[in-house]
C-alpha cells in the first residue's frame, strides 16, 4: 500500500501517542510499582547490586555530583533502603520541617516533532482515562491525609519513611530524618515533619567497609593570617600554589611563610616564628557490620549493627623550621592559622551517607626566651584515628601514627628550652553530628645546658670556661575523644565523651657540646 507524505505528516502524532500508551502500559503490567518513590534500577545500578551482593558487602565509594536520595518504608520487604525519586527542596534544622518533591524522569522523546491539536498529552502513568490527566483521589496512598487547606494531591512519602539525603538546601551536611508527620501540598512537594533517626534504619541488617579519599578541591578554606597559601591537586586539574603543580594526586597543602605576625596581646616573643608547610591526602574510613540487629528489631528494645567503625586518615608530609627566642608565658600558646571544611558524600549502597570533615591548622610555640634556636626537619608519615563498635564492649578509640623526622639544619645556643607544634585538629561525623575529634601535633623541640665558670690565677691573669650540651628533637602527638554522637550509627554511647588515648612518640634530630 502506497502512503502519501502528507498522510504520514498526519499518521506520526497518532502513531507516537499509541506507542507511549503501550509502553507505559506494558511497564505497568510487570514489576513493583513505583508509588513509594522508589526509582527503578537501571542497567548500572543493577550491576552494581549484584557485585555489592556478590560477597554480601555493599560497596563504599565517592558518590557520584548528583547524589540520589534514599529512601527506607518499614512495609517493604528487606531491611536495604532504595535509590528514590525524591529531593529535599527545603529544611528547616530549628523545627525539623522538610518539603520533599519528586524528581520526574522524563519519558524519551519521539523521533519526530509532532503537535497534536485538541488532545492532551498522553500520561506515562495509565489510568481509566488516559486522555486527560490523572486524578489526585486515584493516585494517593491509603491513610495518607492532608491537614486543612492542604492539597489532597497525592504525597509520595508517609509516616514512618526514612529519608537519607546529601546536602540539600537547608541542611548543608546531609539529612538522615525519620517522617514523623505528612503535613500535605505545597506548590515545591509535599511538606513533612521530621525527627533524627540513626543508620540502621536505612543500613539494616547489610554490611559495609571502605576507605574513600576526600577530593582536595572540595574543602573550603578560611585564612585566619595573611601569609598563608593552599594548594592541591587532583586527577583532571592542579590549583595554583607552592609547587602546587609538584604536588601528589589527592593531597592538600598549607603553606605558612616566615614572618608571621604576633597575635595582638599574644604573650609570644615577637621575634620568634615558625614557617613551613603542612601536607596531607584526607581519608574517610567507613565501615557498618549488620546482622546484631536491624531497624526492624528496634521494637523489641535491641537496635544498632553488630560493629561500626568511623574515622578518619591519610599520608602527611611537612617541612618546617621554628627559628629565634621562642618564649610563652603562662603556658604554650596555639594559633590557627587556617580552617578548612568538607562535606564528602559516601554512597553506601543505595544509601548518600554525607560525612562532615574540619581540619584546622595550627601552631603552638613555648619556651623560656633564653636559647636562640634555628631547626628545620622535613616530617613524613601516616595517621590513623577514629572509633570502633562491638556488642559488649561499646566504642573503643582507634589511634595510630607513624612518623619520620629528617634534620634539615639544627643549632642551638645559650641556656634554656623552646618548642613549637605545628600540627591539625580533624573533626570528623555524619549528617551534621561531630563524632571523632583527633590532634594531631607533630613538633619540634631544642634544650640547652650550659654551666660557666671564672678565676684569677695566681699570676694574675683571668680564665673562663664553658661546658655544656645541646639537642633538638622531633616528635608528634596523636590524642583526641570520641563524642556522644556516635550514636548516629543506632549503637548506645553511655559517656558523653571518651578519651581517644595519647600516642606519643620522640626522635632526637641533633645535638652537640660546648
């Protein structure tokens, strides 16, 4: 049968209409329904599901810009929350109130432009009037019901979802909240009530371990002196700085020039200055055992995974020098001199887990004013510091550091002792709650001894000796706490704060006589 062109220009808006009909048919009839929110899996996320499950461990990586959200129904099957079609448009941390949208995939667009007057556009979801849109009464979930002046347009979440989310606005470090309430419509989603709700609602009984480096770029950077530079460097592109393009992939530096100025009212000698740079490739340690219990057991007054770790480590490197009379009075006195913050986002699973890192460097200088020092050493090695959990014994810290001091030049003169940190304070948590603080000061430290003495002869003449020694010595402290926060895993905390330890360790970079 021979068609005319313009017997076809007029068949193809029928011709495209019938197929989105049949197609969205076809995906009605077979699978689950996506009333929840729940987004279908595609090919890659379903891959990615059976490697997770290949070992029965879900994978922990670096989640992708577009984070999806997570979302967790106590009637579903399983324990294992599910990728969503649900963003958080808005929250409000004072009053717990979120407004949810949806996310609509769009359906594939027809291989010809076409315009079809006096008829609607067909409805991906079929109804018994596939002409016209579909009714808000049909499409609304059972028990679900607005609060007046509320639309009773359908709500895609209910009491008792979990939502896990990554930043989003309102709740810059990540929301992890439990419905508490469907307050109804408005023109952005649907506005919740929500309260805090821990991991092993949206992890259950599923088992998760990784290390996930923190991109260098992401960290924000307030300069708390003048004469201080960052730089990085990552796969695909370097930032400026001191050697910045030098740098290893993944790591961030902080430079500190010489001559920094005395803090207004500091009792810190003016003429004594530390200078140098600070080194370090971030890394987020996650790790989440179920199977002691899961969200679902928390009814029967026994809820949280069977272990849990958190922490936080990476490779250091710094060379720096502490030169001039170093004295304090009154004690050691630290200055920060940058702050930096992150808020990586771990996909766990299906689930964003959005950890909230803060570095904070600093210096530390004490000393009596007596001894004249002028050391520098290059510092190299790792550190490890964080909490672990197991039935019975609760969360016990985890702190562990190695590191290696090379003199670069060292000379000390005159009596007394000085010592200089320069070191950073790590935070580290999950959705906006502090979980692991850790310090880590690596430092420098020069002692002198010297005893003189003075006579006459019996001729007459006058003698003078000397006698003394001298060192200088590397060293760094690791010490920090765990914080009641920990809890955000689903595991009791019974201390509000339990001391991380102190790892100490010293090495001597020279030293002499007199």
């Amino acid at each position: 049968m021979r068609i005319r062109k313009g017997h076809l220009r007029a068949l193809m808006p029928v011709l495209t209409a019938s197929a989105l009909l049949f197609a969205s048919g076809c995906a009605s009839g077979s699978g689950p329904s996506t009333a929840s929110g729940a987004a279908p899996a595609d090919r890659a996320e379903a891959s990615a599901a059976a490697a997770d499950d290949a070992d029965g461990t879900l994978a922990v990586k670096a989640a992708p810009a577009a984070a999806s959200t997570a979302l967790a129904r106590p009637g579903d099957t399983g324990t294992r929350a599910r990728r969503a079609a649900l963003k958080v448009s808005s929250y409000d941390r004072h009053t717990g109130r979120a407004v949810i949208s949806q996310t609509v995939r769009q359906p594939p667009a027809p291989s010809a432009p076409s315009t079809v007057t006096g008829s609607t556009t067909p409805s991906a979801t079929p109804s018994a009037t596939p002409s016209g849109p579909p009714s808000a009464t049909t499409s609304s979930a059972p028990g679900r019901t607005a609060e007046p002046g509320r639309s009773t347009a359908p709500a895609r979440i209910a009491v008792g979802d979990v939502i896990a989310s990554a930043p989003a606005p309102g709740a810059p470090q990540g929301l992890l909240a439990k419905v508490t309430q469907v307050m109804g419509e408005t023109g952005r989603g649907t506005e919740v009530q929500t309260a805090p709700t821990t991991l092993d609602t949206v992890l259950g009984d599923d088992k998760a371990k990784g290390t996930v480096p923190v991109d260098p770029s992401s960290f924000d950077v307030e300069r708390l002196l003048p004469d201080v530079k960052v730089s990085w460097a990552r796969t695909g592109g370097f930032h400026a700085g001191p050697e910045g393009a030098k740098l290893p992939l993944g790591s961030l530096r902080v430079d500190l020039r010489a001559g920094v100025p005395t803090p207004a009212g500091a009792p810190v000698h003016a003429d004594a200055t530390v200078a140098g740079f600070v080194q370090v490739a971030p890394e987020v340690d996650f790790s989440y055992g179920g199977g002691g219990s899961s969200g679902s057991a928390a009814g029967a007054g026994h809820s949280g995974p069977a272990s849990a770790f958190l922490g936080v480590s990476g490779n250091w490197t710094s060379r720096w020098s502490l030169k001039g009379h170093a004295g304090a009075a009154g004690g050691p006195v630290r200055v920060p001199f940058a702050k930096l913050h992150a808020d990586p986002v771990l996909q766990v699973g299906s689930v964003p887990v959005v950890v909230n890192l803060d570095l904070t460097c600093y210096f530390e200088v004490s000393g009596d004013g007596k001894v004249s020092v002028a050391v520098e050493q290059d510092l190299k090695g790792d550190f490890k510091a964080g909490g672990t959990y197991a039935p019975g014994k609760g969360w016990t810290p985890v702190d562990e550091s190695t590191m290696t001091g090379t003199p670069v030049s060292a000379s000390l003169t005159a009596a007394g002792h000085a010592r200089a940190t320069l070191g950073a304070q790590a935070a580290v948590g999950l959705y906006g709650a502090v979980g692991v603080t850790a310090d880590l000061a690596p430092y420098l430290r020069g002692e002198a001894q010297v005893a003189a003495s003075a006579a006459v002869d019996t001729g007459g003449h006058p003698t003078a000796a000397a006698t003394g020694a001298w060192a200088v010595y590397g060293g760094a402290d690791l010490s920090g706490a765990l914080r009641l926060q920990l809890s955000i895993f689903g595991t009791p905390v019974l201390q509000r704060t339990i001391p991380l330890g102190s790892l100490h360790r010293e090495w001597k970079l020279a030293s002499g006589a007199v």
